[in-house]
C-alpha cells in the first residue's frame, strides 16, 4: 500500500504526494526543513501539524503543484511575504494580477519611510534651533530667523510671516490669471509695434501702418512669419 503523507494547518489537511514532496524539498525552504525531517521512511502516514495562514497555504499548495501563484485578498502582503519566504517560493513568481497590488504595497512603506525619516530630522533640526535661538549673538539671531521662516507654529511673528507669504503667492497668481483677461488689454500705439520689428521689416512694412492703434498682439508672430517667407 502506498505511503500518504499528509500536513495539517490549522486542522485542514493537505495530501503529499511524491512529486510535491519533491519540489518542496527543492525549495530548500524552512517548510521543507521541518516537513521532512518528520516524515518517517516506515509510516504510512505522517501527521505534521503546523500554524499558517490558511488561505496563504492553499494558494502555495495549487502552485507547487503545478498551478499559478496568487495573494489572497484577505491578507497583507507583508505577511504573505512572511508566507513565501517560510515556503522558499519567490516573490516574482506571483501572477501580474497579483504581483502590482503586492509591489505597490512595500513601494509605498518605503515612501512612507523616507516621510518618517524626513520628518524625524526635521524636528530633530527644530530641536537644534530653539536651542540656538535662546543663546545670545549672531547665532542666535540666524537661528530666530530661521524658524520663522521654517516652522510656522514657532511663534506669533512665524505666523504672521506664514500669512503675508501665502497673501504674496496669491496675489501674484491672480494677478498672472487676471491680466489674460480682455478687460485688461489695450491697443498698441503704431510706435509700439514698431519695437517688435527691425529695421528692414518697418521699412518693408511701413504702408501697411495705416491706422495709429491696432488690437491683438499675436499679428506680430503673423507678420514675422511672412517676413521670413518673404525673405
């Protein structure tokens, strides 16, 4: 009668058969460590009772039996990861519907990281700051400046240089926006359009002034292009 192999996770059984065995032991893999170091040449059966996620197993069990390898959606890719390095299975053999949602997970822990981190020096720095702004001399007049300009919750003058900066920024686009606004166009003078020209254009163009004003702008670049087709 032929030896059947069996594993429990978490009271659900899996069946190993010796071309799965095979590949487990390939994997050279914790889960191969202590699978095989149970199962027993003279018994029929062999009861291996391990703790792992339950869905996470199913999945590598399809796969190293010959199937294609997905995440679960009911677990976090950190710790499927946690699942893949116990089975010695890489990452990179997750299918594309898969491996994006897995690789965008720790692309956005290190981004988060690199916040932490970011974050971290900078209230150390604070710290360094006050520090210097409470002694006396040059430094800490720097250092004064400095957190006014840097860290707006420092004190009643950083706010107030907060709201007057971001006044200033506004301002700045609103004015940038308004004046594409036709209410805010006038006509160029004859003697102002001559400043976009040289020389020879006012001379080659010189009839075509019949009029003091004229409205739009854009008949320069117009005017320029046939002067070089022109010429």
């Amino acid at each position: 009668m032929a030896k059947v192999h069996c594993i429990s996770n978490r009271g659900i059984k899996h069946e190993l058969s010796d071309q799965l065995l095979r590949r487990i032991r390939e994997t050279t893999s914790d889960a191969a460590d202590h699978i095989l170091a149970t199962i027993k040449n003279d018994s029929k059966c062999m009861d291996f009772q391990f703790n792992r996620h339950t869905t996470s197993t199913n999945n590598i069990f399809d796969y190293l039996n010959g199937g294609k390898l997905h995440m679960p959606e009911d677990i976090c890719p950190q710790k499927f990861n946690e699942e893949l390095e116990f089975w010695g299975i890489p990452e990179t053999e997750l299918e594309s519907c898969c491996f994006t949602r897995y690789v965008s997970y720790f692309d956005n822990l290190q981004v988060l990281s690199v916040l932490e981190d970011g974050e971290c020096k900078r209230n150390t720095m604070f710290e360094i700051v006050a520090t210097m702004a409470g002694g006396n001399g040059w430094r800490s007049v720097q250092a004064r400046a400095w957190s006014v300009m840097e860290y707006p919750t420092s004190s009643f003058l950083a706010k107030v240089f907060l709201y007057i900066s971001n006044a200033m920024v506004l301002l700045s686009l609103f004015l940038l926006v308004s004046s594409t606004h036709p209410l805010f166009r006038r006509k160029l003078t004859k003697d102002e359009w001559f400043d976009y020209f040289t020389s020879e254009e006012e001379e080659l163009f010189d009839d075509y002034w019949f009029n003091d004003t004229y409205h739009d702008a854009s008949v320069v670049a117009i005017l320029r292009t046939c002067i070089s087709n022109y010429l």
